[in-house]
C-alpha cells in the first residue's frame, strides 16, 4: 500500500523512479541514452525548488529568504498579529491579505468580544488595505482555494493547515509573527528544506475518500519523522487520476506529518478547477524537470487503500477500518493504553463499552471544514445515505459545507434537502467542531469526524472537570455509511452505492455582494473598532546578561500539542487578550503552571522595578547563595528571572503563536525539550524572544520546581553559540549543558531584544 525509500530517488519524465543506489547513474544512462544530471543539478529539477528559488530574496538558495505573495489568517489569529505589526509601525498591508471569521464566528460566549473582534478586523482591512470575510461565509482554507490561490505562487497563513499545494500554490502554517513579518516587509527565513517525492500510482476503490489516502500516508510517516520540516512533493500517474476536491482533501492533511509544505503536479483537471471559479488566468501547469531528485520517497498505490479510522488520541494512529473491526478488542486496548500516557490518568477513558453485539458503536457523525466540508465529500455522503435514516437514537450526524458557495450548490442539486431528510442536520461553513467549539460530544461519547485533528480535548471536553469524549477521523464517505447503519461503524466500500458525481457550478455573486476588498487600498483616515478584550500586549524585557530559570513543569508525554500547551475551544474568546487568555496557559495539561510561573515573574518584576529579587521570592536567596560562590558578581543588575518548561518533543499540530506567547507573558524565557515538533512551534518560541533549548534524551540533571543558573547567556547568544554551560542550583551548583540548534541573524537579535516587537519597534 505504501512504501517508504531508505534512500534518494531521482524522478524520470515524471514517470519512473530510480533509487538513488551505487549503480543509479548507469540506469539513468541506460534509460537517457547520454550523461545524466549530477544529484544537485537534479534536485533543482523539483517543482518546489523551482518555486522556492523564484521567491527567495537572499540569492543564496541554502540560506532562503522568502518574500510571500499573500498573506490569510482567521478570527483567532489577526487580532494578535495586527496588534503586533500596529506596535512595530504598521501603516499598510504591503500585499493582499485576507481576514476569515471562521473560528469565532458564532459569537455564542463571553459577550460582546467575539464580534468586537470581527468588527476589528472589518476596520483594519479598510484602514491598511486588506480583505475582509465575514463570518459564515466561508472557512479559511475554502476561501484560500477558491479566491486566492494561483499555481507557482506562496501564501503564508496564521492557521497550520495553510495547504493549497494540490492547486500548485506552496503554502505554509506558521505563527502570526512570521505574518507580522511579512507585514513589514521583512522575511520568512529558513534553509532549504528536503523535498520528498509522494508518488501516486493505481486510483482509489470505489468508496475510498481522500482522508483515507492521507490517514494512510501520516500513519506510515509520522512516528518516522520521515517528511518532517520538508516538502511533500505529490508526482506520479495517479495523480491524473483523481479529482480536484480528491487532491486537496489529501493536501490540507499533509500538516498532520509535521512536513513543512506540499506541492502538487499540476494538470488539466486544476486548470478546470480555476475555470469554474472564473480564475482561469491563475492556472500554470506545474511538473518536475525531465530528471529531478527527492530526498526521499514516499510510494503510494491508490488502488490499494481501504477506508481508513484514525484512534484517539493522534491522526498517526491508523487502522483500516476493517482490521479495527477484526481486532476490536485488542485495538481498543491499544486505546486505552495510550489514554493513560496523553490523559495523564486524569479521567476513566474506555471505548469498550462502545462495543455492542461485537460492533463498534458511534454517537457522533461530523462532516467538517477545510478536510471535510469539501463539495464532492458532502455529495458523496449524500449519496450513500439517499433514502435512508441515521435513526433516532443516540447517533447525530451535522454537515458543514466549508463555504457558503459550496451549501448553494448543495441546495440547488438537491443534495442538501436528501441530508436533512435523513435526519442529519447541515450548519454553516464553520471550523468550530476541529478545534473543540462546535457540536462537543457528551461525556464518554466517540465521535467520528472527517475533520483534521483527535487531539486530546480536541472535540471540547474538559478534563479538569472530568469530562472525557474522543474522536476518530475518517472519511465523509464512511461517516456516511456508519450513519446510514444507525451509528455502528461501518466501511463505505460495504456498501453498494450509485455515486452519482454531479457537476460544481461556482457562484461568485455570494462573495461579490458580501466580502470587503480594499483592492489594495487603504484608508488611514479610518478609525479601528477595539472591544473592551482587545490589549495591547504587555512590556517585554531584553534578554539580560545572565539567566536564572525556574523549571515550573516537567511534562514527559512523547509528543505535546500546541493544543496542551495552551487549549483550544472556548478559550479562543480571550485570544485578543494576551493576559486574559495566558491564564489558560497548559490547564489541560499542568493546571498548577500558571501559578507557579507568576510566583517566578514577580521576581522578574521587582528586578524590573530596581528591587531585589529575592524579596519577591524568598526561594532565590538560597539559589542566589549558591550562584556567589562561583560567580560572586551576578546580582540584581545584571540576572534576569524567568520560568522554563521540560517537554520531550513540544508544538505538534497548531501554528497559534499564543503556545509560546502566552508562556512569554507570564514571565517564560525558555523551553527544553529533547526535541522540537514543528519548525512552526520553534519560530513561535524565537519570535516571542524565548530560548528554545534541547538537552539529550535521557534522564534529566533536573525535576520541576528546580533552579537552573545560565552564566553569560547573553554573549553566548551573541557568539553564536550552539552549547551552553548551565548550572542545577541545588544546595551548591551542577554543570549540565543546553544545546541550540542554529539560529539567523534575524532570530538571535530578536532574541537578545527580547521579542519581535521590541525587534521592530521604532
């Protein structure tokens, strides 16, 4: 089904792959008939190099610096990132950049603030020259494809899943302060990334959907950090063989193997895509040179993949869903055992008890998003449950198209009006129910989704008030079929359906007649609307001389979400309110860190007011006493006081820069970890003027509630340096040693400046 190459592979006339072994260039001479490329002439055959190098800036392709042609964020992300480039001098929105109101966009909790925030971004889009998407109208990701991507151009959004790749556009997630950045006409600096070539062979299975393809490929690459932080470059002749909603459905999951973009061949089938949506002018045909280099492969036999189910708590925790069925109990096991390590026991977790009659039971069908709300995805499920019923018991289907021309066209064909007869209820275009603020589950209740994530929490409940549901991902089409046998789980390729594919017919009135564009212009006459929740942010130090860090959590799970780090849902009320929102910061997760790390910054504080620390903090008096006896000098005037957290590999999934920021406001300076997630996560620490440190695995020099001391940090941050003497202050002083991966210019100044906005405050 897949295979994953130990090794390179050169791509031939987009056809055939050659391991880059000890006789590959005698095999490409044989096929070529003369002298082949040399292996970095190849590489520079890739449709992503191709794309990259006609956007970096720098003239050195290694040391990339990207200028993006347009700019998306949503609700709970421009607030932040506006706010951020206003304080660094902001006057005008250098390229096109789209404000969606997808996340927020219910405006059911903590009053006026949400719409507060929406009128917000209204008047920012007037005063700088921006494009303004009120809600419902359209998820983010939906409004990327239809009105904003073009073949061979890059989009930067504040949202991870930024994936327009199948339409030949590279997009990448990141946190707002690399959009801040873009604002200010700065760069988006990185090495150049590997490519890995996903080749696509066969065609799927009748019943297959495209989250089966993708929940196929994160379950083969994930754990293998096999496409981490690289380019997903999707060749081969199976691409011809499916649609274009197929495509991006499998796309917009790629965030989900932690690879830092994708890109597709492009063809005849996305040429139509962009003449549906009157945008024919935005269509290039995109394809690798006639002999070009990956990195590695990822080999991918469409007509091989079953409909797949993703388990709690992780979209790399795949199954067919035949073989969950086969080997219920030992799978549900599985479950179990991993519940203990991402709950942390905080909660009874058992989906046993779903088990009825030896079926796996669902309460819960969602057909969501920027994955799942997808045209062809909704037909599809239609389709399957034609003349049926969900039934009336516990089992609930909703359907989200994920924008408003989509639901049109669903009304006009007629598949709308065959869903809400089943019983299944179809809601406005909305990213609620992926990030746990739409249609949360009752307790102990199995959702199935098509929708990105299964995070812990995900789907909204809380464990600190001993709440527990989970979700599976899946497929619309098999949601559909699950649904249409009343809730027990079922396979789409079970059943004997007509799919009747009918025919997309884009309306572009809707967004004519309701979205603002500025076309470029703005208007700094305009005044900008701010709620009582929308803050500035807080004062944030330079880096000092030398460091004092209190480890105020100690988190050992194997991967830690953004969503852990600091939760989703209904939080993303106070997501314009740094200091209201950073009292979330980990409560899922370590509910005492918010305290404990305010104990830390007063510290920091009285340093700040021309005080003594330790007055603050009586605890320091013994760390500053073990701290004199080898460097007798450190005193109020030259130490900084701060908090660090220890997580083995932190900041998989979302690109919200608040996981990071939201620790910097409550007085972090660090994370250590053995590694980190994302490269999004990371350039979050870095842009929030945070040290993102590594130790080697293995068992820690220090516990929670420990002292570290770190001599001279600013000159070795000055020196480039990538190890760093650091001492366990703990009834005298342990030398342990930090690590830091490399660092640009641009990144250790906004360090040693102690965040970006103080990076660019003029």
């Amino acid at each position: 089904m897949i295979k994953l190459y130990d090794t390179g592979a050169y791509l031939v006339n987009g056809t055939e792959l050659v391991e880059d072994s000890g006789d590959a260039k005698l095999i490409l001479r044989n096929m070529l008939g003369k002298d082949t490329l040399s292996r970095e002439e190849a590489a520079e055959n890739t449709i992503a190099y191709r794309i990259l190098k006609n956007h970096n800036t720098s003239g050195n392709m290694e040391k990339l610096k990207i200028k993006f042609d347009k700019l998306t964020s949503h609700d709970i992300t421009y607030v932040g990132i506006i706010q951020t480039a206003r304080a660094s001098g902001l006057e005008k929105f250098p390229i096109p950049y789209v404000l969606t109101n997808c996340h927020n966009s219910l405006c059911a909790v903590g009053g006026t603030i949400n719409e507060d925030d929406h009128m917000f971004g209204l008047t920012c889009a007037k005063k700088y020259g921006g494009i303004y998407v009120p809600p419902h109208q359209a998820v983010i990701h939906q409004f990327a494809r239809e009105m904003l991507a073009e073949s061979g151009k890059m989009i930067l959004g504040s949202d991870s899943h930024t994936r327009y790749g199948a339409l030949g556009t590279m997009a990448m997630g990141e946190g707002g302060p690399e959009l801040v950045k873009q604002l200010l006409c700065q760069t988006y600096d990185i090495n150049m990334p590997g490519v890995v070539a996903i080749y696509l062979t066969g065609e799927p299975a009748k019943g297959v959907g495209p989250q089966d393809v993708a929940l196929a490929i994160i379950g083969a690459v994930f754990a293998k950090g096999y496409v981490k932080n690289k380019v997903m470059e999707f060749v081969g002749p199976g691409v011809s063989k499916l649609s274009a909603d197929f495509r991006i459905g499998v796309d917009v999951m790629t965030t989900e193997t932690t690879c830092l973009s994708s890109i597709w061949q492009t063809d005849e089938e996305i040429k139509e895509f962009y003449r549906i949506h009157g945008r024919t002018s935005a269509y290039k045909e995109l394809k690798p040179g006639k002999i070009a280099y990956y990195d590695g492969v990822v080999e991918v036999n469409l007509s091989e993949i079953r409909p797949m189910i993703a388990m709690p708590f992780h979209p790399s925790n795949t199954y067919t869903i035949d073989e969950l069925n086969r080997n219920l109990d030992d799978i549900l096991a599985d479950v179990e055992k991993r519940a203990k390590v991402s709950l942390g026991g905080a909660v009874d977790f058992t989906l046993k008890d779903k088990v009825r009659d030896g079926k796996l039971y669902v309460d819960q069908g969602i057909i969501a998003g920027c994955a799942g709300g997808g045209f062809e995805n909704i037909c599809a499920a239609a389709d399957i449950l034609k003349g049926r019923s969900i039934g009336c018991d516990e089992f609930t289907l909703s359907v989200y198209p994920a924008s408003t021309p989509i639901y049109m066209e669903l009304a006009r064909n007629g598949r709308l009006a065959e869903l809400m007869e089943t019983g299944a209820i179809v809601k406005t275009a909305f990213c609620g129910p992926c990030f746990g603020a739409g249609d949360t589950p009752a307790n102990n209740a199995f959702s199935i989704r098509h929708s990105t994530r299964n995070f812990p929490n995900r789907e909204g409940s809380k464990l600190q008030n001993g709440q527990i549901a989970s979700v599976a991902l899946m497929d619309a089409r098999s949601i559909a079929a699950t649904a249409a046998n009343k809730g027990y789980l079922t396979a789409a390729t079970d059943l004997d359906v007509e799919y009747t594919g009918p025919t997309y017919h884009f309306d572009s009135n809707i967004y004519a007649n309701r979205v603002f564009d500025s076309h470029g212009v703005a208007d700094p006459n305009e005044e900008i609307h701010f709620g009582p929740n929308i803050k500035d942010w807080p004062k944030m130090s330079a880096l000092p001389e030398n460091m004092i860090l209190k480890v105020v959590s100690e988190i050992h799970d194997p991967v830690t979400t953004t969503d852990e780090l600091i939760p989703s849902g209904e939080t993303s009320s106070y997501r314009s309110n740094p200091l209201g929102l950073a009292e979330f910061t980990l409560s899922r997760k370590d509910p005492a860190y918010v305290g404990r790390a305010k104990e830390v910054q007063a510290a920091q504080k009285a340093i700040e007011a021309g005080n003594c620390p330790g007055e603050a903090l009586p605890e320091l008096k013994p760390v500053f006493k073990a701290i004199h006896e080898k460097y007798p000098d450190v005193d109020k005037t030259n130490v900084g006081v701060g908090s660090t957290i220890f997580a083995v590999k932190p900041g998989d999934g979302s690109a919200r820069e608040q996981a990071a920021s939201c620790q910097k406001v409550l007085g972090g300076w660090a994370n250590i970890a053995n590694e980190y997630a994302t490269k999004r996560y990371r350039s979050n620490l870095i842009n929030w003027g945070m040290l993102p440190f590594l130790i080697d695995e293995g068992e820690l020099p220090f516990k929670n509630g420990d002292y570290l001391f770190l001599p001279g940090i600013r000159e070795a941050i000055e020196n480039k340096a990538g190890e760093f003497t650091c001492y366990v202050a703990d009834d005298g002083l342990k030398e342990i040693t930090l690590k830091m991966d490399e660092l640009t210019d641009d990144e250790r100044e906004i360090i040693l400046k102690g965040c970006l906005i103080n990076y660019n405050r003029k």
